[in-house]
C-alpha cells in the first residue's frame, strides 16, 4: 500500500523531472532520484508519453549527420527511449535500474515490447551513440563549428520547447548526462554535450531530438550547415592553393603573396584624379578637386559586417588605375579569408575573374553550373540561397570582359539552374536579382566603372596605390636584407621622378627587379629611362602585342599625340584627340593600360569625365619615345617642327638630333622639356634599344654620338648654371645600363 502511495505520488510530478527539484524531497540522494526516474516510466504506458511530449516514433538514426535526412524518422524509437531510461548505464544507477525491473508487477502489459531486453540483460547500443573506429572524422569538423552550430540551432527552439529539449535529452541518453539540465542555458547546454559528448556525437543527438519533436526545419538547417561546412573546407583548401602565390610582371616563378603584399591607400569615394605629382611642374588640370579628399580606409574596412549592416550594403565596386594594385587587393581579401585570418562572416566566397568568365561568353550555361565549372567542390551543394550561409562574388577586372554588358535593357533573370548567356547571368547578380542576400564585389578600372548604373551600387572605392610611408615599406618587405632595401630606398629618393612614379605599385616592382640586379654589379644605374621603358615593354608584353597586330603604328600615334599634347601644354585627352589621331581610347585606356580616365565634380550635379596618361611623367616618356622612332625609322628629326630635317644615305646624325632638343629644353624656362629630355636622351643606350625592340627595325650602337652630345651639355652647363642638376642628370642618361 506504501508503495501504491508513493507511485501515487511520483506521477504527480511532471515526467522526466528528478525528486530533487520539488519540496523537501529535494534532499534525497542520487540514488533515490534514479529509483523514481526508473518507476514513473515503469508505470506510463508510450501512449502516454508520446501524448505529452509530442515525440513522433523515429527509426534508429544513420551513423553519421551527412546520411541523415528527414524522410529517415519516420520510424520509431520509443522501445530505445523506454529501454534507456529503464536501464541508466552509470554507477548510481545501475543496481536501481536492475532492482526496478525486477520489482515490476506482472500486470504490466506487454512487457516484451516495452524493453526487448536481450538475454544478457544488456540494452542494445543507441546507433547515434556509435562512432566508427575506421571512419575518420572531416577536418571541417571542429569544436569550434560544432559549438557555433549546435548554439545556433538551439537558439532557434521556442522557449518551451528548449526545455523540452533538455528534459527529453536528459531522459533519453542516460549513459552521457548524469545530472539534470534544467538550470543549463543554451551556451552552457552546448558546453555540457561537447564536453561529455563526441563531436559527431553531439551533432547526431542533436538531430535526433530535432526530429523527435518534430522540428524538422531546424533539423535540416543543421544538418545543411554540417554539409556545407564540408564544402566550405574544400573550397578554401582550393583558393589557398589557387591564390597562395604572387606572379608579378611576365615571371613564371610565384612566390608567398605575403612575402609581397604591402597595404595599400584606399579610399572610400570615386571622385579621385590620378596623381599629379610632377619633379618640375604643377599640372592644374588634373589635380585633385579638395572637396573629394577623404580619409583612407584599412584593408579590414571592405565588407565590413558592422558597415554592411549600417549602410545596407551589398554591391561593392573598386576602380583605380592600371598597376595601381586592384588585383593584388582582391588576392589578398580572398588569401586571408581562405586562411581563416578576416571575414569569416562569410561562409562562401566565390572569386569569378571576368578574364576567366572570357572563355565561356559563347555559351550558354546555368549559374550553379557555371559556379561549379569553376569549382567542383561546390557540386555537394544544391543552392547558395541557405540560411546562416552568406555568399559572396568577387568579379575581378570588369573592364577585361570582352561582352559588353547593357544594364539598362538586359534580359532579367533569377533562375538558378536555367541555362543563358554569362553577361545575362553576370548583370543579374550584380543587380540583385540573382541571390540577393549575396555580396558582390567588383573591379575595373574607371573607364568602365560607368556601365554599372548608380542605383545598383552601394558603395565605390578607389585603389590609389602606395603612399609614400607604404611604399618604402614594399621595398623593406620585398628585399630580404635590411641593409639592401635601405640602399634601395636612399637610391630611390634621390631621384624625385622615380620616387614619385613609386607610387604605382606595378612600377615598384619594376624599380625593384631592375635594382636588386644592379646590386649584384654593386653599382645603381643613375638614368630614369630605363625603369620606364621597362614597363612599357611589360605593357606592350602583357596585352600591348594584340594593338600591335591590329596596327603596328598604335604607339607611334600615342607617342604622337603625347608630344604634339605636350607641345601645346596640355595634359588632358579630349574626345576630338583621339579622333584626330586615330585611335580609339577603349584601345589605350583598357587594352594598353597607358591611359585612364576619373570623374570630376565639376557642378553640383554634373560630373565630367576626364582622360590623361596614367601620369603625367608617362605622356612625357611616350612623347621622346615618339621623338626617337622617329628618327630611328624614319630618319626624321620631328624637333624641327614642320621644317623637320630628312638625314639621307647612311649618315644618321643621332647628335643633331640630341643637340635639338638640349636647345628646346633650355629655351623652355618652366621646365616643361626637362624630363622630356632626359627620356629622349636615354633611348639611345643599346639596353632601352633592347627592349624596344618590337617597336624599331635594327638596335645601333651611337657611343661617338652620345660622347659629343655629352660634351655639348657640359658647355651648356656653363652657360646656364641655374640648370645644372637637370643637365647633369642628361649626362647620366647618356651612360649605359649597367
């Protein structure tokens, strides 16, 4: 009768609930509560538990989370979930559970079903519980993820049903949770499960319960995220591999990017003109409008979670001129996101070149399977669109893609799997239709920054490349030895040109690949010319050969332009310029990558777009180079103006030429032709003739010409001691290239 009342009692205390937690009873000992645990479920029939939790009878659980889908619980498990709490597996309870059985009475129905106990006695392993010994576990798999998706996961239930969570958790898996877990919030709850727990372990009850309560919603988010997180590890695994290494120039050898990379000065805004800092001058036309000064952001600031969040963005672009380190940006944002180092609120991140995206621009393809074609590892995912999984594009060099792209008139396309054309594809995620929780980030230089329609950005930056702290540090970054790169620095301020043009972090590398050569001959070369030449040969190497092909008189007609643009003091390229001599400005802006173009505020609301040379010292290159083909092909001295003179037969007299144009820049008084000068002075060494030689017939040796023209401008020296250092800097033109 004693025991009829105590039954009596338990099953007035909420199921699953220990003695310890109401009134007095609370005193009593560990044992005691298993006791009661063991006896109210002796005593409830499944119909009734499964009535009051909800519980759907589920099939045994698949070995792991990436086999487990939710058609998999139609089953049921109450014979396991009845077994377990009967037979706690812990030293407290052992004996209780043993004693409980055998104190049943026989008028307990089906007691067969209720334990289908083995002859041993033993209960039968929960299958969610097992770990194959031979499987070995993904390295995605982490106690960091599990934790972040288990917390997640859990932050999801409704306040009720956590605790049914718990309870139900408690109950069910007496071999891993001694005490109760009522008092355990959602962090601590997560601790307690990894802590006692596997990790697989932890992630396999977890999906079990969510199923059991029939939150299969939840159930599939995690199971999704445990899939992707897969996916993801393969994917950076292959952006590591793809962008680990740095090719700068035409070298085939890569090396570390980090070994390379040095910050860069960004700025948020597209209003910038290009650097206008010039030895000699100040060229008022194309410097930079004071209103449009901003202050520079860090790399970390792009894609910032908080900024994002604050000014809703979502489109990002990045314009900036050619060399002035777009590229190097982006490699650096997606080496360190595969590295784990920043932004790892994003889940995927998915770099689409547009000089890749060239090479499927006849087809026509789905965008799943063109994500795919780039990347395989991405085939285990069946959409991007999941919640807790943010995407994110990086569509480099925009102005690259040979498709043209009309925003305006476009087709308009949100189908994932349809196949079309990639510019309708390309266009449609820029806009937003396609995935439109996904960030994108584009680059271009500003030529083609316009063909992306204000409404769909969000926010425009600008790469300007080094400032002057930052480009010392490349050199210091670059050159191993310390006492080299200081070298290196001291030699480079020394020259105010070649400091100057250092603000191009392309041009950095050609200052640096030609000194640390000159290094091994212990002596610094003292011309200028030759850092120039070199990048133009880079240029024509990289894409100037196709102009060339198409019209082999393309860097004569620049060049001419620039000196005839010279000639009459002018920086800028109007519309009627590059009619006048022919040439296209897509062809010298995009191709070449000797031009570029920036907006100005010129009203309140009109901007007007402006065309230059990437610098002004560059316009002042190609004019002396234009000056010097001149000659060389066509023995014409263009110095002379209309009445130029012819050089006939064999006697090509390169000092006329040289004594010319020492003439025109001494007449000049502002030093409009100073540089001009030096340049045209030091195309005449046999190593600037070496690589220009795609662009002239035949290279000549003029040593007895260059040691008359040397002589001529030491006379001039005395003659005009005020232009001293600009002469003897000529000199050091004439000198060969060590």
């Amino acid at each position: 009768m004693e025991d009829e009342d105590a039954m009596s009692s338990d099953n007035s205390v909420p199921f699953g609930y220990g003695a310890s937690a109401y009134g007095s009873e609370a005193e009593e000992d560990e044992e005691a509560v298993e006791i009661h645990r063991a006896l109210a479920l002796q005593t409830m029939e499944w119909e009734s538990f499964t009535d009051r939790y909800d519980v759907e009878r589920a099939a045994s659980p698949a070995p792991s989370y990436g086999s487990m889908h939710s058609d998999d619980w139609s089953g049921a498990v109450a014979d396991n979930q009845c077994k377990i709490v009967l037979h706690r597996q812990d030293s407290s309870a052992s004996s209780c559970g043993s004693s409980s059985c055998d104190e049943k009475p026989e008028e307990e129905p089906k007691q067969e079903e209720m334990t289908q106990e083995k002859p041993s006695g033993a209960p039968p392993p929960k299958p969610e519980l097992l770990i194959d010994p031979n499987e070995k576990r993904h390295p995605a798999l982490t106690v960091d993820f599990a934790f972040k998706v288990l917390q997640s996961s859990l932050q999801q239930l409704s306040k009720e049903n956590f605790r049914r969570f718990k309870r139900i958790l408690w109950e069910h898996y007496p071999e891993r949770f001694r005490d109760q877990l009522d008092s355990l919030d959602i962090i601590d709850l997560v601790d307690k499960m990894l802590e006692l727990c596997d990790i697989e372990v932890s992630l396999k009850i977890t999906l079990v319960l969510l199923n059991n309560m029939n939150l299969k919603k939840i159930a599939e988010q995690l199971q999704g995220l445990c899939k992707r997180n897969e996916v993801r590890y393969e994917l950076k695994n292959t952006l590591r591999r793809m962008y680990k290494h740095v090719y700068e120039g035409l070298t085939q050898e890569g090396q570390p990017l980090e070994n390379v990379y040095t910050d860069l000065y960004i700025t948020d805004g597209g209003k910038a003109a290009v650097n206008s800092e010039h030895e000699f001058r100040q060229i008022q036309e194309l410097q930079e409008d004071s209103r449009s000064k901003t202050n520079p952001l860090s790399f970390t600031d792009i894609f910032d979670p908080e900024v994002v969040v604050r000014r809703h963005i979502r489109t990002v672009i990045t314009k900036g001129s050619p060399g002035i380190g777009k590229s190097f940006l982006v490699q650096k944002f997606i080496l360190d996101w595969a590295e784990g180092r920043s932004h790892q609120d994003i889940f995927f991140l998915l770099p689409l070149p547009f000089r890749e995206l060239n090479q499927v621009t006849e087809e026509t393809i789905g965008f799943m399977d063109l994500i795919c074609r780039f990347y395989p590892e991405m085939k285990e995912v069946d959409n991007l669109d999941f919640e807790g999984c943010q995407v994110m594009f990086i569509c480099d060099g925009l102005d690259e893609f040979t498709t043209p792209i009309n925003f305006r008139n476009i087709a308009y396309w949100c189908d994932h799997k349809e196949p079309t054309k990639i510019d309708i594809l390309i266009a449609n995620l820029i806009r937003g239709n396609l995935l439109y929780s996904a960030y994108v980030w584009v680059t271009t230089r500003p030529v083609t920054v316009n063909i992306i329609h204000a409404e769909f950005i969000h926010q425009l930056l600008e790469v300007r490349g080094f400032s002057n702290e930052q480009r010392e540090a490349y050199f210091r970054k670059t050159i191993p030895e310390k006492g080299k790169a200081e070298s290196v620095i001291a030699h480079i301020k020394s020259n105010k040109t070649l400091y100057i043009m250092c603000h191009m972090p392309q041009f950095c590398w050609v200052v640096r690949i030609l000194l640390e050569k000159a290094l091994q001959s212990g002596e610094f070369p003292k011309g200028l010319t030759h850092f120039y030449t070199y990048l133009l040969h880079l240029h024509i190497k990289m894409r100037g050969e196709k102009l060339l092909s198409q019209d082999p008189e393309f860097f004569m007609k620049l060049g001419k332009m620039a000196f005839q643009l010279l000639e009459n003091e002018v920086f800028r390229i109007e519309k009627e310029h590059w009619t006048e001599y022919g040439l296209e400005a897509e062809d010298a802006v995009i191709t070449a990558g000797l031009c570029t173009q920036f907006n100005r505020e010129k009203f309140m609301m009109y901007h007007e777009k402006v065309d230059c040379f990437i610098h002004p010292t560059m316009q002042e290159y190609l004019a002396a180079l234009y000056v010097f083909l001149s000659f060389k092909n066509h023995k014409k001295n263009v110095l002379e103006g209309q009445n130029f003179n012819v050089f006939s037969g064999s006697k090509v007299d390169l000092v006329d030429l040289h004594k010319s144009a020492v003439d025109k820049a001494l007449q000049a008084q502002n030093g409009n032709y100073d540089l001009f000068l030096r340049f045209l002075l030091g195309m005449s060494t046999e190593a600037n003739q070496e690589l220009l030689g795609i662009l002239h017939s035949s290279i000549g040796s003029y040593q007895q010409a260059k040691e008359k023209t040397a002589s001529y401008i030491k006379k001039k020296i005395k003659m005009h001691p005020d232009r001293l250092e600009n002469l003897q800097r000529c000199i050091d033109e004439l000198s060969s290239y060590p």
